[in-house]
C-alpha cells in the first residue's frame, strides 16, 4: 500500500541547495521546498526535482555553464582550466567520483573563485603552477579552497597531506610512513601492507628484506 506521508528534506544537500523548509506552496501536491543555493540566492524547488536531481543550484550552476560556452579568456582547452573546473566540480556536483571527499564533506569553493570571472581570479590569485606536475592543494584539510588555502604542489607533496598518513617512530625518531621508505630505500606499498594490513611490529616491518620475484 502506498504511503501518503511526505518525506521531510529539511537540512538535506542537493548539488549546491540546502533545504532550509517547506514554503506551504503545493505543486501538483508536491512539496516546494525553500532551499538555499551555496552562491547566497535562495530558490523554491519541488521535492521530485530535488530528489531526481533535475535542479542542483539555484540558476547560477547554468549561468556558468552558459558563460563556459561564451568564455572570453580563451584557455577552455588549457591544462589549468581543467583543474579549475574538477576543482569546482568536486566540490559542487554529487555525481562527480570524487564527491564523497570533497562537497559530500562540506568542502567549498570560495565565492571569489566561482561564477562570472572567476577563472581569472582564480589566476590572479594562485598564478601558474610551476610545472605540470604540480597541482591545486590545501594547506589545511578542513578548509575550503580559497587563496589563503591553496597552494601549488607535486604529488609527493600531496601524499604527505593526506589524512589518512601514518607517522611510525622507530629508533627514537618519528616520521611519516612514506619517509621512512624513502629513508630504508624500501617499497613504500610494501611497508603499509606490513603494518598495517599485516599487523606487523615496527621492527620486523623495517628490517625484513623484501622478496625480490624471480
């Protein structure tokens, strides 16, 4: 038997809205719910379209994607451009892979890097990255991504940052897992595995010699 009773979105995300409450209109005896977009605007938006995810921002989300198509700064093709956009996309659209660690844990785009010209302020503010294998980073975790956060790094840079990193102290000092390989000149996979999939002392991981396939 089908249900009458309504499902209550209030304090859900969808894309860039919060629900913030029921505005008492009724369309086709549908909920519309007032939502909040991230850009400040507020929007009534019916619980289906929500739900289905037919409507994700207030307007703006199109506005953007309207300005891309007509963009003036002629770098639409351009490495850097790409990591803006992923940038934004993480952080804005559910259905990105990445979603769960970014916008699903409440990390933002700064409103100065979004919409209308915010590519240029967006290179205004953090300039070219020094070589291609440098990419945008945050200092703090926590944060959003702002020019006060961000900075240009490498992927060993990154790896340091990560939250799930591991110090390990042995022989008095204490370091990050990942210099510690650097450090014994062994595989960095190999004692993660030993440690912590395997459970193994400190001692045993790091003086073990690893098997070398023939």
């Amino acid at each position: 038997m089908r249900s009458n009773r309504a499902i209550d979105l209030k304090g859900q995300k969808f894309g860039r809205l919060t629900v913030l409450r029921d505005s008492g209109q009724r369309t086709n005896g549908k909920i519309m719910w007032v939502c909040r977009c991230i850009c400040g605007d507020t929007v009534n938006v019916r619980s289906s379209h929500l739900i289905g995810g037919q409507i994700q921002s207030c307007k703006c989300l199109n506005r953007e994607r309207t300005s891309e198509v007509n963009t003036t700064h002629g770098r639409s093709r351009d490495r850097l451009y790409a990591v803006y956009r992923a940038m934004l996309q993480r952080c804005s659209d559910k259905t990105c892979s990445n979603w769960e660690r970014y916008g699903g844990r409440g990390i933002r785009v700064c409103k100065r890097w979004q919409g209308l010209g915010g590519f240029e302020r967006f290179i205004s503010d953090m300039k070219e990255p020094p070589t291609v294998n440098h990419s945008i980073e945050r200092k703090k975790n926590k944060l959003d991504y702002s020019p006060s956060n961000c900075v240009w790094a490498t992927r060993s840079t990154q790896a340091r940052n990560k939250r799930n990193n591991r110090f390990v102290s042995y022989q008095g000092q204490r370091k990050l897992l990942l210099d510690w390989a650097a450090v014994l000149k062994l595989p960095y996979k190999e004692l993660h595995r030993r440690i912590v999939s395997r459970g193994w002392p400190v001692d045993r991981a790091f003086t073990t010699p690893v098997r070398k396939i023939k």
